[in-house]
C-alpha cells in the first residue's frame, strides 16, 4: 500500500471515531466525513475519454474531472457562462468565435493550461472520430481541416470557425457538451501509442484540470476520484468520492439506510417512497432531457395510416402512467423538446380517450381494430409501461403484442427498421434544440442506406418538407423566431408523426440527509460533485 | 503390460478432454453468433456514421464466412487472446484474471463451510440411520438444495445485515477500504496480511461470511448426502464388525476406520462440489455485489458483451474439466482397484 493510500486509510478511519488495530467493530455506522460514498448502477461506462464518453453515467464522470471552455448555468439553462473561457465574441458573419482563455489555471499534472490544449482537445475529438464527434463535425470539421479551422493564434486565445452561420447559441451550447473537455496536451501527447491521440491512456486514466482526479475506475465494479486540491476554482469539501456498482436498487436502498452509502441513484418508487418519512433521508428530484417514447414503423402499411397513427396517440393513458408506473420518475410531455430547453412547448394536446381511438381506426377502414407488435426493453420502468399501453390501447380496439428484449438487441432490430411499434427512450446530446428536433423532424434520406439515421428514418417517415424547416431554424439567428420556429416544428410532429412521446424522464436521488452542495443538473453531463461537504 | 495400458488410457483421457474443449468452444462462439445482437453496435453504440460501422465491422472479422470466424476464434483462443471486452474496453484475458480471485476466495470459503459440515453431518446421518438425526439432516440437505439461492442471500441480508447488525452488507469489504490494499494475489484476505493491513483482513474476512455461508450451504447438502451413503456402505462391512468385537470404541471405528475408507471417493466428490461452488457463485456473486467471474459474466451478459460472456464461459467451462479430471486422476491414484 503505498503512503498516499495509508494516509487516506488513517483519515478515514480515524474521521469514523476508529484506530487502527483487529477490529473490534466489524460493521461501521457512517461512512467517514471526508469522503462521499454513492451507489450507483454505472455499467454503461466504457470509456473515461472526454473524446469518446457519450454514455450518461460516463458524460457524469466526465463532468467532474475535466474543464470545458463554456458551461450552461443549471438552474437556468439559458445563461452560457465561461469555465476555461474568460470571455469571448462572435464575428459579424456569426462564423467565428474567438474566446479569452482564463489565466492561471493548472492541469491535474501541474501544467498549466492554454488555448493550445483547448484546440488540441477540440481536433483531437475531431479527428478520433468516435460516437460524440458529431456534436463537433456537424459544423464543418473534419479531421483535415480542423487544425485550420479550431486554433490557438496565441496561449490565451482560441478561434472556433464554423463552415456556415448557425445559430449562435447552437455552436455555444454544443461548446458546453461533455466531448469540449480540455485534457492536457502534453501528457497525453507524452502517451501516444501509434497514433492513438494517447486514445489507450484516456480511456482508464484522467488528464484533466476539473476538481476531482481518477483514482481508480474498475468496470461495473468501482470508481473513486480523489479532490484536486489545487482546483482553480477552490478545492472541494471531501477528499474522496466513492461509487459502487450496486445493481439492485433493493441493495441501493439498505445501503443507504444503513449509512453505508450517502447517496442512492437508482431506486423506484417502490423503494423511494417508504423513505420519505425517514427524516435522515431526502429525496431529490432533477428532470432530464430524456424522453419515452414509442414509434410507429411507416414501412407497415397499416401504421403509416395517419388516422391510425393518430389514433395511437388517443389509446394511451397517459396521466394514469404518470400516477403509477412513473410515480415521480417522470412527467406527461409530449412534445420532441423537453422543457428546459429554448422553444420547449408545454402543451400536451392528447389524453386517454378510447372512443375518439376507435373512431379513428374506423375512419381508416379497421372498424374491427388492428393487432400490432410492440419492441420493448426487458429492464423498468420500460416494461411496465409497455404492459400498460397493450392494457389501455386493447378498450380502443388496438391489440398489441409484446416483444420484450434485452436492450441492445431492441436497438439492433430498431436500427434495421424490422420492428411495428418499439418503445423506447432518447436522450437529447446537448442543450441545444436541434438535438431533438434533428432527430424527431428531420430525415434527409429515407432510402435503407441512408448515411443519416435519425429517429425519424428508424421509422421509415419521409418528411422532406420538415427536413427543410429543421434546417432552417438551426441558421436562424434571431433567438425568438428560432424558439417559434421550433414551435411550430413540434406542433407538426405532434400532430402527425408516428412518434407518440409520453414521458420527460425525472432522475431520482436519495441523500443522507447530511449531505449538501451536490447539483442535480438537467443532464448527466450536468451533475456536479464539486461543492458537496458533509455534516 | 500395466505401463502401456496406463500410457493408453492416459492419452484417451487426454484426447476426450481436447475434444471436449473444442465442443466447449463451439458451443460459446455458436451462442455468440445466434443471438440476435448485432456486436458491432454493441461496441460503437447506436448512433455512429455508417462509415465507422463499416470499419468496425471489419476488423472485427464478422464480415468473414462463419466457419473462418470459428476457426479465427479457435486460433485467439490458443494464444490466449479472448478479444476485448466491450465494457472494460481490456482484454478479457486480462478481466477474467483480476475477477477470478475473488470467485475462488468465495468458493474455497463456501468449500470449507461443506467440508466441515457436510462430512460430520452425512457421519452423523449414517450413524442414526432412520432416527430422528438422520431425518433432521435429509430436511435441512433437502431445503439447502431446493431454496433458490438469490431469495436465501438477500433474506440473510436483511436478517442479518439490514436487521441484527451482526454482519456487514454486499462487497467484499465496506466501500472505505475498497482500493486500499494493492492486489497480488487478488484474493483480498491473503493480500491484507501481505500488507499488513490487519483492519482491512478483518473486515474482509466478515464481508466473506454471508455470502460463503450461503453458497456453502449447497455442498453441505451434497457432501452430507454422499457422505452418508458411503458411510452407510462401510458401516456394512465386516471389517467394521471385526473391529467393534475387538472392543474398539464406537468414535474410534466410526471416525478413523470407516471414515478412512471413504476418504478416496469423498475426494472425488469435494472436488465435483468445488467446481459447481465456482459455476455456483454467479448468483451468490450478484446478490452480495461480489466483484468476481460470476458477476462478471452476468453485467457482460446483461450489456451483451459477447467477447467478455464467451471467455468467462470458457474458464468455467475448463474450470470445470479440469476438477473433474484432477478428481479423476486421483481417484485412479488413491484408489488401488480403480487401476
């Protein structure tokens, strides 16, 4: 054991009112002061590469290990403020942005960082290539023009260029996203393996300048990071922050009340709700850019009907849902934009109304009903949900079948179009609305080889007018006619799309309730262990 | 000719246990290839440019005919390279090495647990053959044996974790000490003495007592059960009779004499009953968070990590043949009639 590890030993032991020596007392009380213990299902996590993270328990990790050059503020996702970047200014033709890299600010290995690591990390996400690099290749770069296009002209100034004029606050807010994380040049250049951007290294180990350092990661098993006391920001609370892998969230729960863990991320409601009257316990809630949806495949000449697809829409109940299976884990939303995002409409213009469903059926020539396969993820609340819709969809004369899978099969078929209808959820990629609506709205080829596979060619729905206006309001600089614009687009995909979106996801979190300071953001990328301390 | 019949047999053994190998083989890699799982998405996720997927696909070889798949994967496997693990982003090799300590800590504590109840249990049983003893021992062999072992270990969680505080809860030590002591082993009671870190053995050593007693409780079963029906048959010999007429106490025939005879076949079965002990950790494993192979394979499987679920099969799997040939072996070695 080497000495660091000892001292951390000593303290937490000593801080949990123990000497060292046999143990006496085999189980512990609390967990110790300085160090945050959590229990989380984490097995999504693949790699720890800013570059290639775009998993949500990895986007998380992400966050408080490594600086990006722009933040959204979470209360009030509007605000875009600097991290690494002091200020910054967009040129008159909206193409280029050139940000003041804030002075003073120090890697984890003591190297202090410059504009030249900012670009590096931005090229180099670029020219990997790997699942996030759309999210910076979507304006134009690509692995030969980026060291042109994203530079340093000085160590304090960075220059951002883009190929057409965006939206401002598109460019920005894809700035904000976890695969803009800074990561030291020079120790990762110092790492390279032919030619890998040091890709090997990254992946299990951390070269950043953000509060927390990687101590350990231990697939589906451990993660621990350790406080960056020298964080230009001002060094956390706690020394230590602890995850396990726990599964089962029955597991999570007695853990927690136990005291053996401090924070639990995956309860139910079966598990959530006893705990409310325990006072040593609070409940938290943050809703997130996650959608449930379920999908209509438009290569069925049956669901491509619009009275039938519109009938879909009335043969859910969603409040019911919402009282039951989500029970705080979401909220009725129904359009593609989640709320805290710019245009987000709020309107849920459909209710459960089995009659009007028939009607509709009728109306496209299935007096006697239609029968309809339905995908689904084998996991909850997922399967829940699906029963539930096959028991209200059945009194509107819709006789749907389940097909429950393990989740990556369900993608697997999803992605070939072989499904009827398919259950799922989607995650919005940044803060900015075209995440969505580039999904949802947009099919820019719906032929089987298409290069573009967005959610809307998964259903096979060929909406080349859409496409159009998508586009269009990702140009649109002027900030209110953009949010209309996406109004309107939803309201069109509300009204005819073969997507019939029911929930925004709400995350759950259950503190000891002498925990403080931990910030349950809109997205995954957007939690922050940075100002927590314990009581 | 007693030499070359041994040599003959021997070779047999050692061909039936390739052929057996190589079954094992194409079983895990056809099982790879039935599921309706495209592994390409599996490693480069779902929402990659087509290109990406193309260049995955190939260098993954799936873009090859099946049998030169099978015969690349035979290939790897000799050289010891199962492929990397899409969750680990590692060689599985490599995982299945750091988690495989753990597995047989558990299991050799589940093993202990047993033998040292099993074997006076299944005496004991023989002994009070069809008095109430007997009866007891069957009842609680017969429930060791039919209680699914995921209900059991989460029920002692509860009683004897969430309620009694007597034990501590899942891992193998309380999260404070996870990381502390370096692995050398691998097995974390023998690594803290290594390291002198005695607060760190302790503790594991109380982690280890759930969830071994539980998965031990599986063999008590099946060594008691063995265990009284050899002795029933050496209680039936006249040597044993002889014995008591000579004036031998009753302790002194039962334990040293008959039990001495069974000693040979009883190998035979604590050998079988450690290697289901380490195929029967998988539950006991994800019940207590138990960071070994059985976990291991089942987070693969649950995120269809093909590579990472194969490998682990296989080292079951060898696990497994290689037990019962070792039993096999000394069998034939401890045993003069068996030659």
């Amino acid at each position: 054991m080497n000495t660091l590890a000892r001292r951390l030993a000593g303290a937490a032991l000593l801080s949990a009112g123990l000497s060292f020596g046999p143990a006496a007392t085999p189980v512990l009380a609390d967990t110790p002061k300085d160090t945050l213990v959590m229990a989380w299902q984490f097995d999504d996590i693949v790699t720890l590469d800013p570059g290639e993270i775009f998993e949500l328990s990895g986007a998380e990790y992400g966050a408080q290990v490594y600086d990006r050059l722009i933040r959204f503020d979470v209360n009030d996702v509007s605000k875009i403020y600097g991290q690494v970047a002091e200020s910054w200014t967009v040129s008159d033709d909206g193409k280029t942005f050139t940000f003041t890299i804030r002075d003073g600010i120090k890697f984890h290995s003591g190297n202090p960082l410059t504009a030249e690591d900012v670009a590096y990390s931005l090229q180099r996400a670029v020219k990997m290539n790997k699942g996030p690099a759309f999210i910076l290749t979507q304006f134009g770069l690509t692995p030969e023009n980026v060291d042109q296009k994203v530079r340093a002209t000085n160590p304090r100034t960075l220059v951002f260029e883009t190929d057409k004029t965006y939206a401002p606050t598109f460019v920005l807010y894809c700035l904000t996203a976890d695969v803009s994380g800074v990561v030291d040049s020079k120790l990762v250049k110092s790492k390279e393996v032919n030619g890998d951007f040091g890709a090997a290294f990254l992946k299990a180990n951390s070269a950043g300048s953000g509060p927390f350092v990687l101590r350990q990661w231990k697939a589906s098993e451990l993660l621990s990071l350790e406080a960056n006391a020298n964080y230009w920001g001002g060094a956390p609370a706690v020394k230590r922050v602890l995850i396990r892998h726990i599964a089962e969230p029955a597991t999570q729960r007695l853990l927690l009340e136990k005291g053996d863990v401090d924070v639990a991320r995956n309860l139910k409601p079966e598990q959530f709700e006893p705990l409310r009257g325990n006072d040593k316990i609070r409940i938290v809630q943050a809703p997130k850019g996650t959608l449930y949806y379920f999908g209509l495949n438009q290569k069925n000449e049956v669901l491509a009907k619009p009275d039938v697809r519109k009938a879909f829409k009335y043969a859910v109940d969603y409040d019911g849902m919402a009282k039951t299976i989500m029970n705080g884990l979401g909220t009725v939303h129904q359009a593609f934009l989640p709320k805290g995002f710019l245009g987000a409409l709020e309107e849920n213009p459909y209710t459960y109304d089995p009659a009007k469903a028939k009607e509709l059926l009728k109306q496209a020539g299935y007096p006697d009903g239609i029968t309809v396969t339905m995908d689904v993820r084998n996991t909850s609340p997922s399967m829940d949900m699906a029963q539930a819709i096959q028991g209200s969809a059945a009194a509107a004369g819709i006789t749907v079948k389940l097909l429950p899978a393990d989740g990556k099969q369900v993608v697997t078929k999803y992605r070939a179009r072989n499904h009827e209808a398919l259950l799922y959820q989607w995650g919005a990629d940044y803060q900015d609305p075209n995440t969505n609506a580039d999904t949802f709205a947009a099919n820019p080829d719906n032929a089987d080889d298409a290069k573009a596979k967005p959610l809307s060619w998964r259903n096979a729905w060929d909406i080349p007018e859409l496409t159009k206006k998508t586009a269009a309001a990702v140009e649109e600089r002027d900030t209110a006619k953009r949010a209309a614009m996406y109004q309107e687009l939803q309201r069109e995909v509300l009204e005819t799309s073969p997507f019939v979106i029911m929930f925004q996801q709400t995350e759950v979190i259950a503190e000891r309730s002498n925990v403080e300071g931990l910030v349950w953001g809109p997205s995954f990328d957007s939690n922050y262990y940075w100002k927590v301390s314990k009581k | 000719m007693p030499g070359r019949r041994h040599a003959i047999r021997g070779a047999g053994l050692l061909v039936s246990v390739a052929l057996t190998v190589l079954g094992l083989l194409l079983v895990t890699f056809l099982i790879g290839r039935v599921v309706p799982i495209d592994p390409v998405i599996a490693v480069v996720g779902d929402r990659v440019s087509a290109d990406t997927y193309a260049r995955v696909r190939q260098e993954l070889g799936l873009d090859l005919p099946l049998w030169q798949q099978f015969l690349r994967y035979v290939g790897d496997v000799i050289q010891g390279d199962f492929g990397t693990s899409v969750l680990t982003s590692r060689p599985v090799l490599e995982d299945i090495l750091r988690v495989f300590p753990a597995t047989l800590e558990l299991a050799t504590a589940a093993l202990v647990v047993g033998v040292l109840l099993g074997i006076p249990a299944g005496v004991m049983a023989a002994v009070h053959r069809g008095r109430w003893p007997d009866h007891l021992i069957r009842v609680i062999g017969l429930i060791g044996h039919s209680i699914p072992i995921f209900w059991l270990g989460l029920m002692a969680l509860l009683v004897f974790y969430a309620r009694l505080d007597l034990a501590p809860g899942p891992g193998r030590v309380d999260v404070f000490y996870e990381g502390l002591v370096d692995p050398v082993t691998g097995v974390i009671t023998v690594d803290a003495l290594l390291a002198g870190e005695t607060d760190v053995f302790w503790n594991a050593l109380h982690h280890l007592v759930l969830p071994a007693g539980i998965l031990g409780l599986y063999s008590v079963a099946y060594i008691a059960r063995m265990t009284r029906s050899f002795m029933l048959d050496q209680l039936r010999q006249e040597y044993i009779t002889t014995a008591r007429v000579k004036g031998m106490s009753e302790a002194r025939v039962i334990w040293r004499h008959a039990l001495g005879n069974i000693a040979v076949p009883l190998t035979t079965v604590v050998a079988l009953s450690y290697a289901s002990l380490l195929e029967g950790s998988v539950l006991t494993e994800t019940v207590f968070a138990w960071p070994g192979l059985g976990l291991y394979i089942t987070n693969s499987l649950l995120s269809a990590d093909m590579n990472a679920v194969l490998g682990g099969t296989l080292v079951v799997g060898a696990v497994f043949i290689g037990l019962n040939l070792l039993s096999d072996l000394l069998y034939r070695l401890l045993d003069p009639r068996a030659r």
